[in-house]
C-alpha cells in the first residue's frame, strides 16, 4: 500500500505561483474595499460571514474577522486532508487580509455607481481574484474544506454544503439589514463572480474528447487526419447486444472544431455513433490545459489531495 508523493515544483514555477496568488488576493481584497462594503454587497462564505459580523461591531475588524473565523476549518483541513493544502490556505488568507488593510488605509475612494456597475465590474474583479487564488491551489472559504469533510462522512457533494451555508450567509445579511435588496444583489453578484472565476480557471478555449463508433471507421479517420489535421487513435471493441466488432475513434478537438468535425463524420457515415464530452485536463509533454468546468472545490483539491491507496 502507498500514497502517491506531492509533485515537486522547481523554484522558478513556485515564485510565478506565489505571484499569481498575491495578485489574485489583491484584487479580491480590492474588490471588497471598494465595490462590496462600500455599497453593502456581500460575498458567500466564511468571508460573507465576517462581512455581516463586521457591518455589526465594525468594518475595520473584518479581516482579521476573516483569519479567524477560518481557524477552525483550517484545523480540520490539518486533520482530515493534509498539511500542504492548509500552507496554501493560510498564505491566501494572510495575503488577502493584509492586502485588505492596506487598501483601506490607503486609499478612501470607493466606487459609486449603478447597481449594474456595481455587480458586474465588482463581481468581475473579485472573479479574476478568487480564480487566480483557486489556480494556484489556495482559498479563502472555509466552506469548501467542510464541505470536503461531509463529503467524505455523510456523501452530500461539496457544492451542495456550499449552496446551504452561503443561502444562510445571504439570508442573515438580510435579517442583520432589516433589507433584503442587498442580500439579493449580493447573490447576483456570486453568479458574476463563479462565472468569471470559472474563465479563469478554465480558460477561454474548451477542449472535448469525441469517441466514434463507425462501421467506415477507416473513411472518417483518414478525413479527421487529412482534412482536419487532428490525431487519433483507434480502439476496438464489440458490440455488447450484437457481438460485433468494430474499431472505436478517439479525437480531442477544440471547442471551435466541433462542427467541422461532426459534419465530416456524418458525412462519411449518417449513422455514425458520436459521444462528445468536457476533458479536465489534457497532458503529453507540454503545458498542463485545465479545461473543465468543475466546483471551485474539485478544482482547488484535485492537484493537492492524495490519491487513494492502491495495493
């Protein structure tokens, strides 16, 4: 029995890491300074829930309200899921905190505008904040890592424990308000920011595995590679009701390829079996391409969590 080993990173790709998570902490915590708390939006989380405890006993207060209210998740990302995630944790959290501070001691201008400037430029920064940070393996939400926990326990998702606690994040921002504009506009802000966070971490350009099934398998692979340029490769299998056999196409094709080539492959054969679907990650020498669209929490976890034991 192992565990597999962390991957050991050189110098060079740790240092352009830790640049891209300083700059994601900025411009979250710049987001919040000048677009959130200044026009009462709230973010979900145990960074949400500072903000609500801070609109109460003090704005100054909430990041350290963040760092502490994070302590007890970090514990149990110490106990239940390993030591190199909570580093991770704990330098996104002290960058973002700090970074907080000093923009409100430093500058006094906060953004007013419409509320449609608001959630979208707002919701956009801290997008591209909270993307950066989850890239390079860190977080701010606490949620996630007992999320992680209850999944492991009891087996609801990790995105299902997210949605119930930032629904009752939302909804003690409106009961502290006594107004139930701000949590509502807080929520449409979250789906600004998980959409733009999402083309962060995924990237612009969605890359999909397409298996063909074909009985002129010969005819579509020559067109695929002649026409297209694409490479392949050819599998066999047989049918599981008629027993026969038959070689199995398997093509990784760029979102804006698809078309070209379906209709190549409908052309050479009408009844040809196409199943298209998302990659996570594609690896053969070069450059890892993250391209799936999954939770921030799969993504954050994925490249960090062990593997399970295997004999």
């Amino acid at each position: 029995m192992h565990l597999s080993q962390p991957v050991k990173r050189s110098l060079t790709s740790q240092i352009i890491s830790y640049f891209w998570m300083i700059l994601g902490t900025f411009l979250a915590a710049f987001a919040l300074e000048v677009f959130f708390l200044p026009n009462q939006l709230f973010d979900g989380g145990i960074v949400g829930i500072a903000m609500i405890t801070g609109t109460v006993i003090g704005k100054h207060l909430i990041p350290y309200l963040i760092v502490l209210f994070n302590l007890p998740f970090l514990y149990l990302a110490y106990k239940g899921i390993g030591k190199s995630i909570v580093i991770h944790i704990i330098a996104a959290n002290i960058l973002f905190s700090t970074f907080m501070i000093l923009i409100s001691n430093l500058t006094s201008w906060h953004f007013q505008g419409n509320s449609l400037e608001v959630v979208v430029i707002g919701g956009s920064i801290l997008g591209i904040g909270l993307g950066l940070i989850i890239r390079e393996g860190g977080s701010l939400d606490g949620t996630e890592i007992l999320g992680i926990i209850i999944n492991r326990r009891i087996g609801f998702t990790v995105g299902q424990v997210v949605l119930v606690c930032n629904f009752f994040v939302f909804g003690a921002a409106g009961i502290v308000l006594q107004d139930w504009h701000p949590p509502l506009m807080s929520l449409i802000t979250y789906i600004v920011v998980i959409k733009i966070m999402d083309s962060v971490i995924v990237g612009l350009d969605e890359t999909k595995s397409v298996l063909i099934i074909s009985s002129k398998s010969k005819a579509i692979a020559d067109a695929i590679v002649h026409e297209l340029g694409l490479g392949l490769t050819i599998m066999y299998g047989r049918g599981g009701f008629s027993g026969d056999e038959r070689e199995i196409l398997y093509v990784i094709a760029e979102r804006l390829q698809l078309a070209e080539l379906k209709a190549i492959i409908l052309r050479e054969d009408p009844s040809a079996f196409i199943a298209i679907e998302n990659l996570h990650e594609v690896a053969n020498g070069k450059p890892k391409s993250k391209i799936d669209k999954k939770t921030r929490v799969e993504r954050l976890f994925s490249n960090i969590l062990p593997k399970q034991p295997t004999s």
